[in-house]
C-alpha cells in the first residue's frame, strides 16, 4: 500500500521514516496544480503508480457516530455508468437533498477489488437515506442505513 500525499507546502519526514498515528508528516499548502491550500490523498495498490489508485475513504475510519456509503450505478447490462451525478438524502427530509458525489470517471480512480464500487461517500452521520440517481428521464433511488464505523453498500441499476 503507497498513500500519496500531494500539495504539500512543506514535507516534515523522509522515504523509510517511520510514523506514529497522529505524526504530523506535512503541512498542507497549494503546490502543483491546485487552486487553493488542500490535502490531494491517494491510496495505491500493488504498485506506485497512478493506475493503481482506489479510493481513500474506504481505507480511513469514519469518525465517532458516522460510516461510509459506497455503491455501484449501473446499467441494465451490469455495466458501470461513468461520472454521473449521485445524490443523497437524509431518509427523514426526502425532498431535500443532503449530499451529492459522482461516479468514478472511466480509468481514474480503480474500485475495491471486493465492493466493485464506482462511488463512495463518506463522513456520513449513521442514520436512514435514500440514495438517488437520474440518467435522462430514469430514476432510481434505493434506502440504505448508515451503522457508525461500517460501509453501507448500495447499487443502482439504470433500467434502458
């Protein structure tokens, strides 16, 4: 596992460093392309290379009293639906939408070899939410609970 760290103003350890949780590492800043001061993580797998990416929130614990959501919007053929707009509610304001996220981009970020996911949201207060998707005039919205710590999972499947 490589984790990059990227737009650092300052970096405070050294390849083969050994770190504590909670070490400060670096310090964030705007360095490369990057509009303004941000933290650009990547987990990598197998190898350190940008192809090997998956996303970050599946490695990092929630914190206290939240968990992840993470699903798949496909189509009717199985058939992962690139950069599509995915959009959360909280299950007790269905009309109000909370959050939204977008599936992967084809080739830019690698789903978990076990969940298959093309999206994931994290930071999510456990509780009730409907999970919302609308390609042209098809909707499909599916409810998912939130269990603090855990990975709530979801598809979406795009009938044609």
């Amino acid at each position: 596992v490589y984790l990059l760290f990227g737009h650092l103003s300052e970096v405070l350890v050294r390849v083969g460093q050994h770190v504590e949780m909670g070490e400060m590492i670096g310090r964030v800043g705007m360095t490369g392309v990057a509009i303004g001061n941000h933290l650009h993580l990547e987990v990598r797998l197998g190898a350190n290379r940008y192809e090997n990416t998956r996303n970050p929130v599946l490695w990092l614990r929630p914190e206290p009293g939240q968990g992840i959501i993470a699903g798949r919007v496909v189509d009717a053929q199985g058939r992962p639906i690139p950069e599509t707009t995915v959009t959360f509610f909280r299950a007790t304001e269905p009309n109000k939408w909370w959050r939204q996220t977008l599936t992967y981009a084809d080739r830019e970020v690698n789903p978990d070899d076990q969940l298959g996911e093309n999206f994931v949201l994290g930071y999510v207060p456990a509780g009730d939410y409907l999970v919302k998707v609308k390609i042209g005039e098809k909707s499909v919205v599916k409810a998912v609970t939130v269990v603090p710590g855990e990975i709530a999972y979801v598809q979406l499947v795009v009938q044609e």
